[in-house]
C-alpha cells in the first residue's frame, strides 16, 4: 500500500508592501529645522533667543523715547520762555510807541514849546520803541517782516509829528491836522501790525505752555511697552524653567519702573509749574499790559478831544472804548495791580472834571486840569498809574521768566541718560536670558 507524504504546512506571511513607483518623494522620518534663521529660533533655545533679542530692542526703544519726552518737554519750557520774551519786548513796543503819542497830543494842548521833561519822555518812548523793534527782528525771526513794516510806519508818524509840533510853535492851525494824521498813522498802520504780532506770539506761548506735559507720554508709553515685554519674559522663562526669579531681567524691569516713576514725577512737576505760571504771573503780565496801553491810548483821545475844540465827539468816544478796556483789565487782576487800580479811578473821575469844564465851554479849565501837574488834575493820578501799573509789569515779566527757568532746571537728566537706562536695561535682560540659554548647551 503506497503512503502518501502530505506536504507541510505553508508559513504565513504579511502581504508584501508594493514598492514605491520610481521618483516618489521619501517621507522624513523626523522634521528637522531648515535654514539658518529656522535652526536659529528653534525649539525652547530658539524662543528664548527670540525673546532675547525683542527685550533688549524694546529697552533701547524705552530709553530713546524717554530721551525725546524729556527733550521734548524741556524745549518746550525754552520755548515758551523765549517766546514769552519776545511777546513781553512786542508788548513794550506798543506801550512806549501809545505813551510817546499822548506825550504828543498832551503837549500840543501847551502850545508853543512843550515842557522839557514831557518832550524828553517823547523822545525816550519813540528811541525805546525803535531799538525794540531791532531786538525783537534778532529774537524772533518769523517776525522780521512785520516788524520791518512797524519800523517804516514809526518813522511816518515821526515826520508827521515833527511836521505838527513846527506849525504848532508857530501857532499856525494846520498843526492840528499834521497830529490828526500822526494820530490817524498810529492807529490805522502801527497798531494793526503790533496786534498781530501780539496775537502769533499768544499763540506760540501757549502752544509751548501746551507742549510741556507731553514729553510724559513718550515716557510712560514707552516704559509700559518695555515693563510688559521684560514682565512676560520672566512668566515665560518661570514656567519653562522652574525658577521663580530672574534676576538680571527683574533688576533690568525695576530699572525701566523707577525712570518711569522718577522721570514721571520731574515731567509732573514741570508741567504743573508751567501751568501755574501761566495762569498766574504770565497771565498778569498780560493783563497790566493790555491795561497800560488802553489807559495811554485813552489818554491820547482826551487830548485830541480837547484839540478838536467842541467837534471830539468821535475822540471821547475812543476815550470810553480804551477806559472801559482798562477797567476790565484791572478788573480781571484784582489786587495784583496794586495801587495802579486807585490811581487809575482817580485819573477818570479828573477826567469827569475835564469834560464838565469843556462841555460847559469852559475849554481853558478844562486843559489846565488835562495838563496842569498839580493834586487836582489828571497828570498827577495818571503818573501814579503809569509808576504802579510799570512797576508790577517789570515784576510779573520777571517772575514769569525765572520759573520757566527754574522748571527747566528741575527736571532730571533723563533727556541724555535716558539711551544709557535703555542700553543697561538690554544688557540686563540679555544677561538674564543668556543665563538660561547656557543650560541648553
């Protein structure tokens, strides 16, 4: 009987994995970074590089912009106190340039030769106004132009003057139209020019008084940015690392805090006083200026009137405008006029007295109370407000310039330690973090 020999049994095997078809692309085992940036900010050594390079960029910015705020502020403080120099020195101009022509018209009342000491005060208002106008050319060039057109009007109202006080002495009638004119050459062409001048000069000092506080914005800006980039670095780097406490990055962040606090409370402290000086001192100065010039030109128009002889309605008209001026002035200072508000009611009530007398035709009273200088006239108590009202202008302008000054020097240093505080906070947060990156190596 033949045997059958069964074969063994087959072993079974995983199907085979068809092959690839020839150019298919291999699929990588790993991703591996490419490029030397990618290999660069790669992985936990990479962020910390990356945050590395974004703390001490942010900390030069910080410095950079702490420089300019206080640059900023500081320039603004210099500003201001130029500028309010040259409105102080314009505003002179237009007093001494009003006083020299009621010192005119005054003296025109005289007839002949006008007293010695009115004549000289003339001559010395007109000389003061003309080497201001050559100051103020030097001290604001953008307002060369407008004062080179005051300088030709002055020397207009000059001849016309000369031209008035000759046909006066020789008692000739056409006197008082050569001083009409004179009159009509410094209201209608100098003063509009002096107001403008006045007016852009306002402008530029309170746009500086303006620009004082806003050198704190590029401060605290800039060292809120820099304070939340070294604050999150170090919340990274904790919970990364395990350690609670960098110490090169937190001393680089109270580094940055402290100018913010230091630097911030100068800026503060700078800008209050400026605002204090403007509403206070400079804010005086202005209106005992105004003052001035509207009591000298109202004191001009009573004597125009009186030269008019019964036809000054028009002039005693201008007199109201300019003395209800002066009184709103005086009104606005109160006691910071001193005695210059009594001696300016004393001067209207002599003025009363001037008009009583005229307009009861009695015009040769009327001018020996306008220029006589006894008690009872209206020189005596208009002199005492010229010396009060000059005398607290000089201290008002003095004050408004020395704490300008002394607000400048008050601030700290920071305008050119400010890049110095922003480099030593790079370095600090760079050495914090390079100490973390060593323990990848």
């Amino acid at each position: 009987m033949t045997q059958t020999v069964s074969a063994p049994p087959a072993t079974w095997s995983p199907p085979a994995t068809p092959a690839a078809p020839s150019g298919a692309p291999q699929q990588p085992s790993a991703r591996k970074p490419h490029g030397v940036l990618n290999v660069f900010f790669y992985g936990t050594p990479g962020r910390m590089r990356a945050l590395l390079i974004l703390s001490a960029v942010i900390a030069v910015l910080f410095g950079l912009a702490a420089a300019q705020g206080f640059r900023q502020s500081d320039g603004a403080l210099q500003r201001a106190e130029a500028n309010t120099a040259q409105l102080v020195r314009v505003q002179a101009i237009h007093t001494n340039l009003v006083a020299a022509n009621a010192d005119a018209t005054n003296a025109f009342l005289v007839g002949g030769l006008e007293p010695p000491a009115q004549r000289q005060h003339f001559v010395d208002s007109l000389a003061t106004a003309s080497r201001l106008i050559a100051e103020a050319a030097t001290a604001q060039p953008a307002d060369q132009n407008v004062l080179g057109q005051l300088n030709t009007t002055l020397l207009t109202y000059s001849g016309q003057i000369e031209q008035a006080r000759t046909n006066n002495r020789q008692g000739l009638p056409i006197g008082s139209q050569y001083l009409k004119d004179a009159n009509a050459t410094l209201q209608n062409d100098s003063l509009p020019l002096l107001n403008a001048l006045v007016a852009a000069n306002e402008d530029r000092v309170d746009t500086e008084f303006d620009g004082v506080g806003t050198g704190n914005g590029w401060l605290i800006v800039g060292g809120l940015i820099s304070l939340a980039v070294l604050v999150l670095t170090m919340v990274w780097l904790a919970k990364r690392t395990r350690r609670y406490v960098n110490v090169p990055l937190a001393a680089g962040a109270v580094l940055v805090l402290l100018t913010i606090v230091v630097g911030g409370a100068g800026l503060a402290g700078a800008s209050s006083s400026a605002k204090d000086t403007f509403t206070d001192e400079y804010s005086d100065a202005l209106v005992l200026a105004r003052a001035r010039i509207a009591a000298y030109d109202a004191k001009s128009n009573e004597s125009l009137t009186l030269i008019a002889r019964g036809s000054g309605a028009d002039f005693e008209k201008a007199w109201k405008a300019a003395a209800d001026q002066v009184d709103k002035q005086l009104a606005t200072i109160g006691t910071g006029a001193g005695n210059a508000t009594s001696a300016w009611q004393e001067y209207k009530l002599a003025h009363v007295a001037i008009r009583k007398a005229d307009d009861g035709g009695n015009w040769d009273a009327a001018v020996d109370q306008a220029i006589g200088t006894g008690p009872k006239t209206a020189t005596a108590p208009f002199t005492n407000f010229d010396r009060s009202s000059t005398t607290k202008l000089g201290e008002a302008s003095s004050a408004t310039q020395t704490q300008l000054a002394d607000a400048r020097g008050s601030l700290p240093p920071i305008g050119w330690l400010g890049l110095p505080i922003g480099i030593a906070a790079a370095l600090l947060a760079a050495w914090g973090l390079s100490q973390r990156l060593g323990e990848y190596r």
